[in-house]
C-alpha cells in the first residue's frame, strides 16, 4: 500500500485578524492528514488513570501525544499577534474551540 503524503504547515498563511477561514480550512485539512483532527478535536479527552499500564492508560498516552502533535500544528501557524492569547494551555481541542468561538 502507497504512503499518503503529509501535507506541510509551512505552506499555511499565519494566523491573523483577517484570515481565520481560510487558516483553519488548512490547519484542519492538515490535521486530517496526520490522522488528528478527528481523535483530538473531534473526540473528547480521554481520563486520566493511575496505572499507565492498563488499557485505559495506554489509550490516554496515546491521545496525549496526538493532542501535542495537533496543538504544536495550530500554535506554529499563528502569526505573532496571536500567540499570546492561549499561554499555559495545553489543549488542542481547547485552543481550536475558542477560536472558532470567536
């Protein structure tokens, strides 16, 4: 089976006042690309556990690292002006919902 090509953020225009339809038709068809959009910003966060080991554990190791993966992709692609506005979140979900709020 042929390797899908990953689709790269540096093509997408930053983030600013003007622009968030077009950025986040880009940004999400990104995600989609790398299989994120629809486990992170679709899904609802996975419960933390106490036993990483447990099937439930595994799974939220799992999200945690594809919830980076999608939150380093919005934030890389803001422009300067806008990334300020969500220091301390961690979230992609989080960070993708109040702009789209907005």
């Amino acid at each position: 089976m042929a390797e899908h090509a990953v689709l790269p953020i540096n093509k997408i225009e930053p983030l600013n006042n003007k622009n968030y339809y077009v950025w986040a038709l880009k940004v999400a068809a990104v995600l989609r690309n790398r299989k994120l959009y629809r486990e992170v910003i679709e899904s609802q966060e996975p419960a933390r556990v106490a036993n990483e080991e447990s099937e439930a554990g595994k799974k939220r190791i799992i999200w945690e690292n594809k919830n980076d993966e999608a939150f380093s992709i919005i934030i890389l692609t803001w422009s300067e002006e806008q990334a300020g506005q969500f220091l301390g979140e961690t979230k992609a979900k989080v960070v993708w919902d109040e702009l789209k709020r907005r």
